[in-house]
C-alpha cells in the first residue's frame, strides 16, 4: 500500500495581466525530499465544458526548516517541499479559451505518475481579478476547489433597473480622468473586492481597444439610486487608479468610445458612456461628450455561473458517453 499521501499547502495564488503565479508547499507525506530530485510537482488546467486538460510543470523552492519532520512516530527530510511557477517568473494563460478550469496540483516521486488533487488555499475568501486588452481573468475559490474563469471583458446588458452616470472627468494633457456610479441590483457592493471596474476604450472601426483597471470609493446612500438599502452599494462607484488617471501616449491616434465594465462572480456587465477620447497627438487628448445617452453593450454570452457550467458539462458528457 502506498503510504505516500500527496500534500499541498498553496500560500500564494494570484494573476497579473495575463500571467499565473502560486507559491507555497508540494510534497509526499512519508517521503524523504531532501532536494527537487526527489519530487515532480505539475499544475493543471481543467475545462469544465469540454474536459480539456493544460499542464505545467512547477518549479522547487528549498524549505530547509522543514529537513527534520515527525509523521507517525518517524522523521522526514521535506527540504523539497516548497513549490513556485518556474524561475518565479508564472504562467501564461492568456492562450486558453474563454471558459471556467478548476485548478489542481500534483506531486509525485515518479515523473511518469500523476497525482492531482485539489488546491488547499491558505488563503480565506479567495476571488482575484486581473485583465489584459481583450478578456478578464477571475481566480475564486468555490466547494473546497480553485478556478480560473476567462471572459470576454464586453458582457452582457446591464439589466433593467440599473443606474450608470459620470460624476466626474477632466484632462490634463495626455491624461484623462472618469468617476462614476454604476450600480447593477444584482450586484451588492458594499464592500471593496466584492467586484471589479474597467474601463474599455474601443478604436471607430478597426476596434483596437485599451483596458484600464478601475478603483472604487466609498460613497453613501448609493442603494437609493436603485431603490435597494441605503448601505449595500456604498462601494459601486468607479474611479481612475488613484484619481491619477489614464496615461494616453501609448494610444493610437483616434477616436475612442468608452465602455465599463463590471465584473461580479462569473458575470460581466458592459456599458457604453455617453463621453468620447480623442487621442489627437503624443501631447494631447480630449473628452467629447456625446449626444447618445450612456446605453449597455451589446449581449454576449461569456457569463455563465459556475452551477450553468458544470451541468453543461454533464450534458457534453452524457452526450458524449451516448455516442457510441
């Protein structure tokens, strides 16, 4: 009987842009490591729609406080046991379809033999947003399991009692700045981290667009826009990084309409602001107001729950299995 019971302890999970990062320990319990020689660590990417499976192979971090650990009355070298994204220098995982992957981990003596498991997370309440010009990338943890969900960062119609307006915006040379509220009734944001903003600027015609990152500020009284609770949106207002703004001399020149976006659990909801960015110069941009009032994107089918997916899944599967 193999006694050899695979462990994880995942310290650290986050993504910037479009590149993964985990940090923390990988090893056999009741198995001598003494360097990364002994152990084969890989992490893997499961899609839930199509049971398409990506790996890679993770790197050894030397723990030597760990070289001398008791387990059932005997002693263990786990100095291998420390575990990171090769080189610390993460994953790119902007290649994968858009789609919801559970993430595991394996660590085994042998470099043939797998033995994935889930992600045990130090961290509480674990769900992390990042994005890169096209989607977003949501990190979560559901049912004692870790995700990556990618999206296309234009969702879906902001639904009927919403309220979106700009509050604030100016510019300063090649600098603009927007604050507003956006408040959705199916969002509750009373808190920061409960969701994520961006902004979207999107090229007339050839559709070259930018992401930005947005804050949020607190503000009161918020729910009474919507006819909700006074407190539980006090968070749903969007704000440029620091009130600093947006730098534009990386733009091409053009015209840009302006989009938020508003990503809560595995949805997004797009709308198009009633302001224009014309890009004139490498010393100069312009805020226009439009005549259009601000109105939501165009529906796109990118927002499945996690429940949706998993039950499409079962269908494919039971597809699948009657296929013959």
């Amino acid at each position: 009987m193999n006694h050899n019971i695979p462990v994880n302890h995942i310290e650290k999970i986050w993504i910037h842009n479009t590149t993964f990062f985990i940090e923390g320990l990988a090893y056999l319990q009741g198995y001598d490591a003494p360097n990364y020689r002994y152990l084969h660590k890989h992490i893997k990417f499961r899609n839930l729609l199509n049971d398409d499976e990506v790996e890679f192979g993770l790197g050894t971090v030397p723990k030597p406080e760990l070289a001398n650990q008791t387990h059932n009355g005997k002693t263990y070298n786990y100095t291998a046991a420390g575990t990171a994204t090769t080189g610390f220098k993460g994953i790119d995982v902007g290649f994968l379809e858009d789609g919801l992957y559970e993430i595991q981990i394996s660590v085994s003596s042998d470099s043939n033999i797998r033995n994935y498991v889930s992600l045990v997370m130090a961290e509480r309440d674990l769900d992390k947003h990042s994005a890169d010009e096209f989607c977003e990338y949501r990190l979560f943890a559901e049912s004692d399991k870790v995700y990556l969900a990618k999206k296309d960062i234009f969702g879906i119609d902001v639904p009927a009692g919403s309220h979106i307006s700009v509050e604030n915006s100016w510019v300063q040379g090649t600098v603009f700045h927007l604050e507003g509220e956006f408040i959705v009734p199916d969002v509750p944001l009373s808190n920061f981290k409960q969701g994520k903003y961006y902004l979207i600027a999107q090229k007339h015609i050839i559709k070259k667009q930018y992401v930005f990152e947005l804050g949020q500020i607190r503000k009161s009284h918020l729910g009474a826009k919507i006819g909700k609770s006074a407190d539980g949106y006090n968070a749903s207002y969007f704000a440029t990084l620091g009130l600093k703004g947006i730098e534009t001399r990386q733009f091409e020149f053009g015209v840009y309409d302006l989009y938020v976006s508003l990503a809560y659990n595995n949805k997004i909801f797009t709308a198009k602001l009633n302001k224009q960015l014309k890009v004139e110069s490498r010393s100069v941009c312009v805020l226009v107001e439009t005549e259009q009032a601000m109105q939501t994107a165009a529906f796109s089918p990118t927002s499945m729950s996690l429940q949706e997916v998993k039950r499409a899944a079962e269908l494919a599967n039971q597809n699948r299995n009657w296929g013959g």
